[in-house]
C-alpha cells in the first residue's frame, strides 16, 4: 500500500501560511509530499 500526502498551507512553523516563502520552504524540505496545496486570494 502506498502513502499519499500533500503539504498544506506551506510551512507554517517556518513562515506565515499561504506565502511564496513558506511554500518555498515546504517545496524544499520534502517530507515525501505527493503534492501541494496553495490558495490563491
């Protein structure tokens, strides 16, 4: 059986949720993500 898991919201203990900055930081870091979420306002 395989994992799904999406980064949500970024990397919220990093930078504030829903900026570049913390949906950079969540791209980089990995953690096995099959994906991302991002809400655009």
């Amino acid at each position: 059986m395989s994992s799904f898991s999406i980064g949500h919201r970024g990397a919220p203990m990093q930078f504030p949720e829903h900026t570049v900055e913390s949906n950079r930081a969540a791209a980089l870091m990995g953690g096995g993500h099959s994906g991302m979420c991002c809400n655009v306002y």
